[in-house]
C-alpha cells in the first residue's frame, strides 16, 4: 500500500513540473513572437512614407488591406479554415475597424505633414493606451509596479515627443492620437481573440471581413489620386501589405495571447526607437541627440514591466 501510494503522489509532481515548463517556453517563445512583430511594425512608418511616393493616402491605404486581405483569403482557403464562430464577428469587427482600417487611414494621414520620427514617437504612447483599454477590457488588473514602469515609460516617450515638435503638438498629432485609440483597441480584442482561436485566423478574417471595402476604396482611390510608380513607391506597398498587416499582426496576436496584452504592449515601446532608426537608414533623416538617452530610459522601463510578476 506504501508503495502503491508514493507512485501515486509522485504523478502529480511530475505533471506540475512539466507544466511550469511549458508555460515558461510558451511565455519565452510569445515574447519571441511579439518581439518579431515589434520589428515589422516599425517599418510600416518608412514603408508608408515610400508609398506615399507614389500613390496618394486613401488608395495607398486601401491597396494594402486589398493586398494584405488577398493573401490572408489564400492561408485561409489553403488551410480550409471553418468562418468564424457568430460569437466572435463582433469581435472581428473592432480588431478590422481598429488596426486594418483605422490605424492605417489615420496615421497615413498624419505622415503628409509629419515626419516618420515625429509619428513613430507619438506612436510610442500605444503600449500604455493598449494596456489601459485591456485592463478594462479584461477586468485583468497588473501590479502597481507593472503600471508605474508603463506609465514612467510613456512619459519618456511624450517628453520626447514635445521636444521634437518645439513643445507644442504638430498639426497631424490629431490623427496619430486618434490611431492611438482605435489601434489600442483592435489590439486589445484581437489578443482576447487570439485565445480562443489561432492568431493568424484572427488576422486573416478581420482583412476578410473588410475585403468588399477595400476593393471599393481602392477603386475610388485610384481613381481619384494621382499615381507615380517608383521602386520605392511600390515597394512600400508591398511591405506594408504584407509584411505589417498580415505578417506582423500574425506574429504579433501569437505572442500576446501567449504572454498576454498588457505585458506584451509594453514590448512596443521599443516600436518608435526602432522606426527611428529605420528613418535615418531608409528615409535620411536626421535625430536629436536626445534619441541615446530616450532609447535607454524607455528599455529600462521595457525589462522592469516584463519582470514584474
């Protein structure tokens, strides 16, 4: 009986040790994941600006979800995934009208009259406006210690923000404060979706459900708006349609299911320090010197959100 009884405690044991591992890799590899979504978002913002060379906003903006929905129908017809449960289109609908064609609109918009460094630093105040609307969301509420490292990094990256614009807001602020919110809240509803059905379906039905949509706004875009097609032109199209809206937002919904929408928005605030790098190599701009200093304020702020248990 002793014996038949020690094998019996000692199952359990073992499961809850191969359990905190596979949590422990899953939170690793969703980091990984959210990490790699970081990157390519932060090339949308030189990616628009170079599609901006050749299409005009509202084509530009309407190609990519076309583009970005035509490869998105193709895994999904390729993988014979089932439509979306009745439950989950409303769902659908706020990731589609927030990060497919909010976003998107509204940030293209900003970038006629703004820099990519000016927009990707206002841009930079997303990880605390998406943690906020997940926490309400939710009903999840973080450590205070999660949130005084959120909010120390978002006021890093609005002191750089004022600094850069001579102190007073640019005139496409608007826009990119309003992408803020519309963006905070796809990201948050698609991470909560992203629990219940694989992240990259939840990418794919949400460019889906805005198809008819865009091919209509590409039309009346093209239509309406000059077109000159440059290498760079083309090319920003191409990225922003795949790489940002389809490849970046599959990875992206992975790891925030895997390590949650809180901790994993925190991860972007490094999303304008790599844009501002990718401005200099790809756009030729220029940085203030304050760049070394926001760049280490705001990864201090990154690794005490993501240890704070």
């Amino acid at each position: 009986m002793t014996a038949k009884n020690s094998a019996t405690r000692l199952s359990p044991i073992a499961v809850q040790v191969e359990g905190h591992s596979t949590v422990r890799a899953g939170g690793r590899s969703g980091t990984a994941l959210a990490l790699l979504g970081v990157v390519a978002f932060s090339l949308t913002f030189p990616a628009t600006a170079w599609g901006l060379e050749s299409f005009g906003p509202w084509s530009l903006v309407a190609l990519r979800s076309t583009l970005a929905a035509l490869v998105a129908g193709g895994f999904l017809l390729a993988g014979r995934v089932p439509l979306p449960a009745r439950a989950h289109w409303a769902g659908l609908a706020v990731v589609a009208g927030g990060v497919v064609v909010g976003f998107p609109l509204l940030t293209t918009l900003a970038l006629r009259t703004s820099t990519t460094s000016h927009a990707a630093v206002v841009v930079g105040l997303l990880p605390l406006t998406t943690a906020a609307l997940s926490a309400l969301r939710t009903g999840i509420r973080p450590p205070r210690a999660f949130w005084a490292a959120a909010v120390a990094g978002a006021l890093v990256v609005l002191a750089f923000t004022l600094a850069q614009s001579g102190g007073a807001p640019s005139a496409g602020d608007a826009y990119l404060f309003g992408a803020l919110l519309v963006c905070a809240a796809g990201y948050t509803e698609g991470g909560r979706l992203a629990r219940l059905m694989p992240g990259w379906q939840v990418v794919g039905w949400a460019l889906v459900l805005c198809l008819p949509l865009s091919l209509a706004g590409s039309v009346l875009g093209l239509a309406a708006e000059p077109v000159h097609p440059t290498w760079h032109g083309v090319a920003g199209l191409v990225w922003a349609a795949a790489g940002s809206t389809f490849l970046g937002l599959y990875v992206w919904y992975r790891g925030m299911a895997a390590i949650g929408a809180p901790r994993a928005s925190q991860l972007q605030l490094a999303q304008p320090l790599l844009t501002l790098v990718w401005s200099v190599a790809l756009l030729g701009e220029r940085l203030s010197p304050a760049t070394p200093l926001a760049a280490g304020a705001v990864l201090v702020c990154i690794t005490v959100t993501q240890r704070v248990k």
